[in-house]
C-alpha cells in the first residue's frame, strides 16, 4: 500500500532517558512506536533515508542504521523496486488516535495478566548489621575454604578437558565425581553404593526437592520432625505433599509419635535429620533408628535421610547414616559438600536405589539439564587427590575448638541465663534460656548490639516461640565468639 511519505517525529522520544541513546536508536524507536499504534499499517511505504534524514536535521546514514535497525528486529522490509516499507507480517491493527506525546513503553508490566499460584514459603532473613557477629546456624567459615586447591583443579579440568565439560552432560552429575562420593561413602559412612547409586546436585536442596517431585501427588502425608529446616519442608509442600509434625527429644523423633502418625495417615515418607537433628542437635538413638527402618519396611514409606553435616562430629567417629542399615530400599539419603568446601560451589547429591536414580535424573533433566561440569570433575580431583578428606579433618579441628570456646563463653559471661548440653557435633549449640527471659526480645535486643542469634521460633512447625536460641560457631573464630557472646550479654541487660 503506497502513498505519500508519512512524517516522523522524535518529540514522543523527548524524555531524558531516551536523550540517553544514540540518536538512530531514537529513530528507531520513534518508528516502531508508530507502527505499534497502527499509525503505520503492514505495507506501507516510509519516507526514503534521503528526505528523512532532510527532516529530521540528522546524517543521511543516521536514518539508514535507523532503518537496518527495525530490519533486524522484523519491523520493516525492503523489496526489489526500491524503497523501505512497513514488514506485512505486522499484525494489522485499526488505527489508533495518534498523540505526539505518545511513547512506546518497553519495561516490563509492574503485574502480570493471569492467575498465579500462591508463592512458596521463603525463610530469608534480613540483612545483618554492618559489622555483626552472626552466630550463623550451619554456615562453614568461608576464611578457611580451600580457595587455591579448588582454583587450581578447576583450571586443570578446563585446561584438559574444557571441549568436552564446556558440552552438555548426564543429568545425573560427572561420572568422575560420582565415582569419587561413592568411594568416599564406601569409607567414610559405611554405604555401598556405586556409581549408578549417586546423583550429582545443585546444593541438598535440590536433592530434597527432587525426591518430593519423584515421590509425591497431592495430598501425599510426610511425617516430620516438628523443629525442623523449613526450607526442606517448602520444598515438600511445593510438590503437593501434606507435612504432620512429629515431636523432638533428647533422643531425636519420637517414635511412638511417629507410628502413631503411620497408623492414623497412610504415610507417603518420613523427612528426618538423625545425625545431628537440625536445629536441636541431638542423635536419633540407635534403637530408635531401627524401630524407623522397620516401619519403612512394613508399611513401605521413604525415608528421606537430610544428613546435613556429617563430617563434623568431635566425640567419636560419625555415626553410620540409616542409610547404611537399609536392606529393603526405603532410605533416600542426602547430603551436601557446601558444608566442608563452600555453598556457592552448588555440590550436593542424593544416594538411592538405581531406579529411583533414573527417575531423579529424568526430572532434573526437565528443570535444570546438568550440573556445573568443570565444577564437578574438580572437585572430584580433590576427593580422589585426598585434599577434601585433608580439609575436613583441618575443619573439624577447628571447628571442635570454636565449639569448646562457645561453651566457655556462655558459661562465664551468661550463666544461670542458659542452659545446654554440649553437642557431640554439628556447628551448633542449642541453648535453652530461662523461663523468666523473653527470647524473642533478647534477640531484638542482641541485633541492635550487633549480634544475631536465632530463636527456636524459626524452626518450630506450628511457628509458636520457645526459649531457645540455636547458636552456630563454624563461621567465627574464638576472638569473634568471645565479643559475640558479651554482645548478648549487654543485650541481656538492655
């Protein structure tokens, strides 16, 4: 559809931001906001460079990458008799009022136009203090992290093999790194698992996420720990599962609770932390364990082993996961290296039965594809080289000190103020605070003095507050502790 060349103004461009860009780009955008408004229709001719250039008071070849410009993005066409034409596969749209203050919006709407599901359930908590001690409740110290030997491997593996790991890969994780976890299970934690046991993930939380996407339809029962890591619990919910809380003691979950649960729902799994049970860090008991592996048994229900922190345990050698007892297939055994190396490296993995394996991958492959390769044949140097099991042992050294500095701070600087029992291990202390104090305003109290410790309130299943801090010591050096705990101390008095 010929005519006489339309006019072109950049007066709908006039505000700051657009004076920002190159004046083409201007143009540009002029143009498409008229054809956008049906201003311009599919077809139609526009002013040649020559006569816009004239009008506009601007370069000849100013208007020409103008028009290259709107070819590229599919606006216009150039065809064989000459000239420069609105592209036909516009949609043809009825004119509208044309306003020379109109402009061509290109953010993002501030709101969708459809129904959302409501958000999963988020546990950030605010951003600390400048200059705060933060008693983080399972954060490695990341001063100590093995920044050369991880530096040095990741070169390595990009420098021998970067053609191939730079490619797509197994779902499931390298081959290499997945025959180093399982050796290192072999010795370390008393699994007999190979290769085709091991799924490679992105952090335990991936792996927990992937087990409630395997395992669950909506309305599947989960029975768990009712003080527990509310992220794991987010992410069973996410796939439709229903959550039962089942009490905590000195012993771990309770078991007469829990079968109590089983014989009132039909349990689809149970998700539980028996190692150092999180946020408590207490043991599950070794009669208790078993008692959790017959029911799983008898009734067929997953168990979800999260065993967050294994490597930590001061007193004797790390008690054998329940994974290591199994002999009906129910246990689902998890873990992280975010724990000894650093959380931004995203290692994780899930220890399972061959065929639940294939199915993990298969639902990974929908979401994520692969993991980090020149990542992970890395840090597979580094189990098969020795240097993570080195490094564990220098972590647990110097964590096992910081756990007994803790210990003394708070019993000099706190006393009848607290009470707890030291922890066999984990990176924590879970320190019950007098009846007559309230928790939650000690630890406002404590933040304005630059220090953060968290209360039970955070962990607990039915959100009520107890008088309990859980207090991590992995990620402070003793001198920190000790300034962290008179901190507490002031804020006590406050």
């Amino acid at each position: 559809m010929k005519g006489p060349d339309p006019t072109i103004s950049l007066d709908q461009l006039s505000d700051a931001e657009s004076f920002q860009e190159p004046v083409f780009l201007r143009i540009a955008r002029a143009i498409s906001a008229d054809i956008a408004r049906g201003r311009f229709r599919p077809g139609q001719r526009l002013p040649s460079s020559r006569a816009l250039a004239d009008s506009l008071g601007v370069h000849r070849n100013t208007v020409l990458a103008a028009y290259q410009e709107l070819i590229a993005e599919g606006w216009l066409v150039t065809r064989p008799s000459g000239g420069t034409f609105v592209s036909s596969d516009m949609v043809d749209t009825r004119p509208k009022a044309f306003a020379r203050s109109a402009v061509l919006r290109t953010e993002v709407p501030g709101r969708v136009g459809f129904d959302l599901a409501p958000p999963p359930d988020r546990f950030d908590q605010p951003e600390p203090p400048k200059g705060a001690l933060v008693f983080a409740s399972g954060m490695p110290d990341l001063r100590l992290a093995p920044v050369d030997d991880l530096s040095r491997a990741y070169r390595r593996a990009l420098r021998q093999n970067g053609g191939k790991l730079l490619g797509y890969g197994d779902p499931a994780g390298e081959l290499r790194l997945r025959s180093a976890l399982a050796s290192m299970f072999a010795d370390a934690r008393g699994l007999a698992a190979n290769e085709s046991n091991v799924i490679v993930t992105r952090g335990s939380q991936m792996a927990i996420d992937l087990c409630a996407k395997v395992l669950f339809s909506p309305g599947d029962v989960v029975a768990v720990e009712a003080l527990g890591y509310q992220p794991a619990w987010a992410a069973l919910r996410a796939s439709g599962a229903r959550l039962v809380p089942v009490a905590v003691d000195r012993s771990g979950m309770v078991f007469d609770a829990l079968r109590a649960v089983a014989e009132r729902e039909r349990l689809r799994a149970i998700y539980l932390t028996p190692h150092h049970q999180y946020p408590t860090t207490v043991s599950l008991s070794p009669g208790r364990r078993l008692q959790v592996l017959e029911l799983a048994a008898e009734r067929r229900i997953a168990v979800i082993e999260d065993d967050y922190d294994n490597e930590f345990h001061y007193e004797s050698r790390p008690i054998l996961p329940l994974a290591s007892a199994d002999r009906k297939g129910t246990v689902l055994y998890i873990g992280t290296l975010s724990k000894i190396l650093a959380p931004a490296l995203r290692v994780g993995f899930l220890v399972a039965p061959e065929p639940f394996i294939l199915r993990a991958a298969a639902m990974r492959a929908t979401m994520d594809r692969q993991g980090d390769r020149p990542v992970e044949t890395a840090v597979a140097e580094l189990i098969e080289d020795g240097a993570v099991q080195r490094h564990v042992r220098r972590m647990r050294g110097h964590y096992a000190k910081r756990r007994e500095a803790l210990a003394g701070a708070l019993a000099r600087h706190l006393g009848a103020a607290v009470r707890f029992d030291l922890p066999q291990g984990g990176m924590a202390i879970w320190v019950e605070v007098d009846s007559t104090i309230n928790v939650e305003k000690w630890a406002e109290n404590a933040r304005a003095q630059g220090v953060i410790a968290t209360t039970a309130k955070r962990f607990a299943f039915d959100g009520r507050a107890r008088n309990f801090f859980r207090l991590g010591f992995a990620n402070l050096n003793e001198k920190e502790i000790e300034e962290g705990v008179l901190r507490l101390k002031k804020a006590l008095r406050v």
